[in-house]
C-alpha cells in the first residue's frame, strides 16, 4: 500500500556527487507527467530529457514507470525501463537526475510543493491529470508495498502497441498509415559494430546501400563500444584485447592489424614495429599476443564505413517494437530524436525482408551492495561500475596528496585495466593504495581445466589472451560446441568459463611492484555491507568481507570502490528485446551456472529461427546470442563470423544481390578493399 | 587460423596443389639442364626428382600431423602458434633429407644422381622456394582467396 504524500528527491548528476536539487511531494494518486515541457508535473529542465519523457503512474497499490518515447530513455536503477512498477528500491533515471523515493519515515521539512522554481529542476505537484483522485488510505507500514500490475499503464494505447496489436501485423495497414518509413530487403537493429560488420558483409557479396537500412541510435558505428572502452580506462593509444586478425574493418582479417602497424613504420623508416609481425608470428607461447590500439581500430572503421556508405544506410532512431507482417516480412518499429524529426511524426515503421538483430549489451551491472550503498547515499559519489563515468575517481586522487584507497572488485581485463589506470595515478600522489577484491584465492595449479589442459593462474588470476580459447572462433572448440547438444555445451562453457585477464608482461609487472611495495593487497571474499563511516580523514566506507569456508570475516575501509565485474547480458533488461521473446515466445540458451538463462537461441548460421515468416528471416549477432553455438559472440572476430554465417546462409537461400562469394569475387573484392574503392 | 586435424590435412593439401606443384614445376625446368634423366612435356624437359621430393615432404607431413594435433591437445586454447609450424614444417624436411640419405628413392636412379652435398644443397633451395611462399600463405594469403577457411579451422569449401 502507499502512503500519501509521496515524497520524492530530485538529483542531478554532475562532475562530482549527486547533488539534491528537490524534494517534492505528491499529495494523492494520479499520473504524474514528467518531462522538459512546462505542461508536465515534474519538470526536468535541460535538453537532454524529452518534452515529454516519462509517467510516473501512482495507484494506492503501487507505482509504476512508463518511457514515453523519449530520446534518451529511462532507467530504473540500470535497467532501460519501457513500462514498468516501481517500488522505490532503486532510483529512477532520466538524463542526469535521478528521482529517489524518501522512505516515508523521514520528515519531509524541506518539501515543496506547487512552488516553480528557477532551478534546472521544477517540480510541480499540483495534482493529478487524468486520474480521478482517491483519499489516501489511512498510513499503515512504513515502507512502500508494491503489487502494481504493468498492465495498469497505459500502454496499449501508446505507439507501438497501437499499431502492432497482434503476432502478425498488416503491411498494407502500416503502409497507409502515418509511420511508414519506408520498405528495405535488409534490415538491422542496432546500428553498432555487429550491425556494421553484417552491413559490410552484405555491401561487399553484392547488394547496394539503397537495399540496406541500418536502424540505431549512434551515426557512428563504434560509439557505444567506445564510450564503455573510455569508460573502463581504454584510451585511443592502449591495445584492446583483440587479436590482428580480429578486423571489424575488413571481412578476410588480412591484413591483420599487425602487418598494418609495421607497414605504416616502414614506409617511415621506423623499424622498431617489426616486432608486431614477430609477436603474430610467435604468438602466445613465443611472444606476448598482439592485440591493436583502440584508435586504430576506430580510425579503421571510419574509412570502411566510408567506403561502403554506412552514413547513407543508416536511419537514426531507437527501436521499440518488432512484428513479423502478413506478407512475410518484417515491420520494426522505432522512434526518432525530436531534433532529427524535421516537423515529421516521430514514430515510425519501417518494412523489411530480412531483419538482423544486434543491440548489444542490455545493461551494466550493479552488484546488491553497490545498489544499496547508492540508494542510502546517493550524495556519496564513491562506488561505481567501472564500465560508468567514473573520471571523477581519478580526478579528486591525483589532484591532492591525502592517501585514497580504492578498492578495485573482479579479476577480468577491465580491473586490470583500472589497477594499471590507479599505478599511472600514483605517479601524482603516492599515497594511492589499491584493495584488490576477488571472490577467492586461486592456486598456482587451480585453473579451469579442460581435457589434457590447464589454464595459467597468476597472482589469483587465470590468464588468457582472450576472453575464450582461442580454438572457439575456428578450431576443435567451435567444432565442439557447435555440434555439442545445449546441455552438453553448458557444460564446455563452463570448463572454459571463467573470468581472465590477458597475461600481459607490464599487468603482471605492475602486481609485482605493488606487492613488493605495499601499496596493492588482494583480499579474498565478497563484502557483506557496504557503510559509510566518519573518520579523522573524513567521510569513508566501511566494508564487512565474508571470506570463504570458516575463515574470518575481515573488514576494509576505503575511499572508493570500482566495480570491474561486468555488463548485464540478460536479454530481459532491454524491452525491445523482451517483447519479442514474449511475443514469439523465443527459445533461449541455457545459461551458464546452474538455472540461468543465457541468451536468444540461433541455429549455427545465427538465425533466429523462431522468427522465421514464410520466407523472410531474422538473424542476430552478439552478446545476445550468448550460450549458444559459438562461444565468442561478443567480440569483432565472432561478429565478423556470425555476419558471414548468415550472410553465407541468404545466399544460399537466394536473397537479392547476395552472391556465392568464391575465391575470385572474393580476391576481386579485396582488391577494392585495397585500393578503397566501393564494394 | 586453429587447425583441427581434418583442417591441417586440408590445408596441406591445399597449399601442395596451389604452392607446391607449380613451383616445383619451374624448379624442374631450371634443374632439368645439366641433370639426367629428364622427361619432356610439350617439347620442355624437366627432372621429376623435385616431384619426387615434393610428394616425400606431403606424405611425412601427412604423417606428422596427427602427432601435432595430439600435442594441441595439451595447450589450453587449442592452438598452434605459426612459430611451431614454421619450426616443425623445418624438422619434416630435415626428416626427408634422412629418408633419402637413407635411401628410399636410389630405387629411381644412380646414387651419385641423389647423393653428396651438390644435390643435398639443390633439395634445400627447393624445399626454400615451396616452403617461404606456402607460409606466407598461411599467414593470410589463403583467406583472401578462401574467406571461410579461418573459421573452418583449415578446411576448405562453404560453412
Ligand atoms: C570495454 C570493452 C572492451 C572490449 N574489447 C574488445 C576487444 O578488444 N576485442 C573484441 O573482439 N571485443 C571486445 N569487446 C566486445 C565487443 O566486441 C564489443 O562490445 C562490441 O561493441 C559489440 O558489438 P555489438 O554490435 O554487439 O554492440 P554495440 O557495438 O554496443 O552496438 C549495439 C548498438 O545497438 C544500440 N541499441 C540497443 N538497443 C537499441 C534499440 N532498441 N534501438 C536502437 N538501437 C539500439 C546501442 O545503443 C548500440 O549502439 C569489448 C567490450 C567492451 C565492453
């Protein structure tokens, strides 16, 4: 039950702590509009949030919030949320506010109500607009219960669900209508670097840009993978974890990235990158594995995208629906950012015979005691996603001397990626100390296993070049898992599983000196509670550590936390994707680790079989195809294998333009590659 | 690109008839002068020793390549770094050199034909002229032509 008013606080997320800009109160039940237009109730003012951006739907059973189509999207806690009930328990984001429920025992001293202010954030209360009122029920509990069903929000009412209000809509209906945007043989959602890759493919076995649409909401097809790798301190000049042939730019992987970088040398009378070509020639157990720099890769990709026309297929628009047609394709609903719309509608459906699929990671992840310690404190800005903004760490550690822990939780590449960001840091202030937290301690001689083979462990950390064998992209472990039955394949992934780290000389380096000089410790266990405590040196966390098996548990107080253990993969975060499994009832992977679910289920040639209308087909590619028959989808080398596993599979069925590709087309094609002439 | 044994013997295969018969064929013609016995084709004579020695390095290889694959089975990837194959495809030749020291091919001709240091030096050049072009093949000029092969771990044709 609710208890009325409902108080909610208003903070806006800038350089450094979340600062509360308003507490408002909302006296009774209603549909509270929020968005940068006066006619809202809340009144969020910056360009970045929509005219009107969300409902926040309040019933005396529960609450509920609804996107309205806005650019930018809203998220309860990380989950992008298109209609869904809100307890509380997680604030809710839009742009940089965030709106946080104040449990109903704190006295709400401060509040304003009906009072417009001239602060980036108005918040007006005034009652509600559509929804007749209902007296608050007496307050019973003290926290806010919620048993909201989604189906409250007005939701059938909103495009798409107007117009997609069957498994099977009409294209002659869509094509009438005031969305239509518009009819393609190709089709992808996404617009990243999976949508790219299958773009590429296709341009070059044969079909024109005209055939080709590319729906997402970056021009840019490196965008969002390159604001994670900043994000998680991967700067243009550090090497990814990619190997040379590994080319999102160029479908043959030759050349490599390596064989690039020592050409470009040469031509300078540099000869010191000679040692690229020995590193792929020696590579692992000769050399330290190649991998390329970031901005190489990027700038690779803008000259690919250019030659094949990216900017001319692409459609810049958020996809929010997907339905088979009554004609045996497909209609993808999506909605475009107002300043993109010129005056036009902003929804819109565009028509497709093959539809492809590749949205990338749904969510980043928050561990429970990171969720909760930003819930209590949402002013502290000390724990955070490492796959987040989070620069300030870095900036308020290095621009004084006082000493700063930070703990740095995981063992994958991101944490040591940050722990080599925090050694850089030391170099401005030595009194840095680095926590590092891992689940448990692993042996020298307890790595993953698998048949015959051992995995390499250093300093508690399975090393590998990767983030699979490299036999996974081609090789006797793709053989396996793609002939394995799903349960038989959970079980490889999970012999081969497990989070790594690249074992790389200066990572390794780096441990070394921080041990020898006390200022990185590893500490083994996961935290119980996350506190924030009053000290001599100010405001800390404390962390209570419950170790494995019967030993003590240890405590740690620290500055910061950074969590490196990763990005949420379950399709059900995104609900673009959630509503095409309920829809159509999509099969998913096994997931690995014991009843979870993994990800959409695709045949080797990475169709979506399910989907399939008549003769039109759907594909996808990526993390959301995990658990499946490749192991390594989510990486450039598995993209460009599922772009040719299903561009492979339209050829063989016919699809327009789409050529066999033998070896003559192929060295024809990659002549123009070459040369940069168009496909 | 992480062979399988089906895909090393493939690929084998595949660079013996792309790589290693045309340019043994020309080293024939070149060789064909100042030795004997020589057959003619289209009125050019060429000396079939080359070929001779060319099918000895497929069929140790042949013979080899189980034994690599089992020793892949003890790396964790699964993998086999180019240095290996750069090393071990070194060690089948030497191992030819053996066999006809030994002499598995006296049987076709007059030792002094096979043997000594001039005709040892000859096989080295050879095996060089097969052996730099063919690993540069497989470095990356094979999946310009075939695209599929790096993910068919070696093995020719469509997915
Ligand atoms: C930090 C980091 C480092 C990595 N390093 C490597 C590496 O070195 N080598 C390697 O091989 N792999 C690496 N990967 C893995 C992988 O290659 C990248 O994550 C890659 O960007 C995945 O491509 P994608 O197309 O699946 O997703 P993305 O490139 O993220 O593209 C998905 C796009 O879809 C958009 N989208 C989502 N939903 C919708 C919707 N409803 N409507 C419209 N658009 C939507 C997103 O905004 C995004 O732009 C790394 C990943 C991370 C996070």
């Amino acid at each position: 039950m609710v208890k009325f008013p409902i108080l909610l606080d208003i903070y806006q997320r800038g350089e450094g702590p979340l600062k509360r800009v308003e507490r408002i109160s909302l006296p009774e039940a209603g549909d509270y509009a929020i968005g940068r237009l006066d006619e809202n109730q809340i009144v969020l003012d910056t360009p970045e949030v929509s005219k009107r951006h969300a409902l926040l739907v309040v019933r005396e059973d529960g609450m509920a919030v609804s996107d309205r189509g806005s650019t930018n999207r809203t998220y309860i806690g990380d989950s992008e949320v298109d209609t869904s009930p809100w307890d509380g328990g997680l604030p809710i984001r839009i742009a940089q506010f965030e709106i946080h429920l104040v449990p109903q025992t704190i006295s709400g001293a401060e509040t304003r109500v009906n009072t417009p202010n001239e602060n980036a954030t108005r918040a007006v209360s005034g009652g509600a607009t559509t929804a007749t009122p209902a007296p608050a029920p007496a307050p019973r509990g003290q926290s806010i219960e919620v048993a909201l069903n989604a189906a409250n929000a007005p939701s059938e009412m909103r495009f798409p669900r107007n117009v997609f209000k069957s498994e099977i809509v009409s294209a002659a209906e869509i094509k009438s209508s005031e969305y239509f945007a518009g009819e393609y043989t190709y089709l992808t959602v996404g617009g990243g670097l999976g949508s790219f890759v299958w773009a590429d493919h296709l341009r070059i076995f044969g079909v024109g840009t005209g055939d080709i649409r590319a729906i997402g909401d970056d021009v840019i097809p490196y965008a969002n993978y390159q604001r994670l790798c900043r994000n998680s301190q991967i700067p243009p000049h550090e090497r990814l974890r990619s190997n040379s042939q590994s080319t999102p730019d160029n479908i043959w992987g030759f050349p490599g990235y390596a064989s690039r970088e020592t050409w470009k040398d040469l031509k300078e009378f540099r000869f010191g990158s000679l040692k690229y070509i020995f590193q792929v020639f020696g590579e692992a157990s000769l050399a330290q594995t190649f991998t390329p720099r970031s901005g190489e890769v990027f700038k690779s990709i803008d000259k690919e995208a250019q030659r094949i026309g990216w900017r001319d297929m692409l459609t810049y628009g958020r996809v929010v629906g997907i339905r088979k047609t009554n004609d045996e394709r497909y209609a993808v609903a999506f909605r475009v950012p107002e300043d993109q719309a010129r005056g036009g509608v902003r929804e819109r459906i565009m028509i497709g015979k093959f539809l492809h699929i590749a949205t990338g990671y749904p969510a980043t992840r928050f561990t429970g005691d990171l969720q909760a310690f930003k819930a209590r404190y949402p002013e502290e800005a000390r724990v955070f996603n490492a796959y987040e903004n989070h620069e300030v760490v870095y900036r308020t550690i290095e621009s004084s001397q006082a000493p700063a822990s930070i703990v740095v939780r995981g063992r994958g590449i991101v944490a040591s990626r940050i722990i080599q960001r925090l050694y850089e840091a030391r170099e401005k202030n030595k009194g840095i100390t680095v926590i590092h937290q891992m689940r448990n301690p692993i042996g020298p001689k307890e790595g993953y296993r698998y048949k015959g083979a051992q995995r390499y462990v250093y300093n508690h950390i399975e090393n590998q070049a990767f983030n699979w064998p490299k036999a996974c992209w081609g090789g006797q472990l793709l053989r396996e898992t793609e002939r394995a039955t799903p349960e038989e394949r959970v079980k490889i992934y999970e012999a081969l599983g497990g989070t790594t780290t690249a074992d790389r000389r200066d990572w390794r380096n780096i441990i070394q000196l921080g041990i020898g000089d006390g200022w990185y410790k590893p500490v083994f266990g996961h935290f119980e509670t996350l506190e924030l405590v009053k000290t001599d040196q100010g405001p800390k966390i404390q962390m209570k550590l419950k170790a494995q098996g019967n030993q003590p548990a240890v405590e740690v107080v620290a500055d910061y936390v950074v969590d490196c253990t990763g990005l949420i993969g379950d399709i059900t975060h995104s609900p673009l994707l959630r509503d095409l499994a309920e829809t159509y009832k999509l099969p998913r992977n096994l997931g690995v680790g014991g009843g979870k679910i993994g990800g959409i289920f695709v045949t080797p040639d990475f169709e979506i079989a399910a989907l399939r209308n008549g003769s039109g087909r759907a594909y996808a590619a990526g993390q959301i195809t995990l658990g499946g028959p490749q192991p390594g989808v989510d990486t450039f080398l598995g993209m460009q294998y599922s772009a040719l596993r299903s561009v492979d599979h339209l050829a063989v069925l016919g699809a327009p333009n789409v050529s066999l590709f033998g070896p003559l087309r192929s060295f024809s094609q990659w002549i123009k590659w070459c040369t940069n002439a168009t496909p | 690109m992480v062979p399988t044994l089906k895909g090393r013997w493939a690929t084998r295969i595949l660079l013996f008839l792309w790589i290693g018969v045309p340019v043994t064929f020309l080293f024939s013609l070149i060789v064909a002068g100042p030795r004997s016995p020589t057959l003619p084709l289209l009125g050019w004579h060429y000396d079939i020793l080359p070929f001779q020695i060319l099918s000895l390095l497929l069929i140790v290889g042949l013979i080899l390549d189980p034994v690599y694959f089992y020793i892949q089975q003890f790396r964790w990837e699964k993998d086999w770094p180019f240095a290996f194959q750069f090393f071990v495809t070194i060690i089948e030749f030497v191992i030819v050199l053996g066999l006809v020291w030994w002499g598995v091919l006296d049987f076709s001709r007059p030792r002094s034909q096979l043997h000594g240091t001039e005709n040892y030096l000859l096989y080295t050049i050879h095996f060089a002229c097969v052996f730099i072009p063919s690993f540069i093949a497989l470095l990356g000029l094979i999946q310009i032509f075939m695209i599929r092969w790096r993910f068919k771990s070696g093995e020719w044709g469509r997915m």
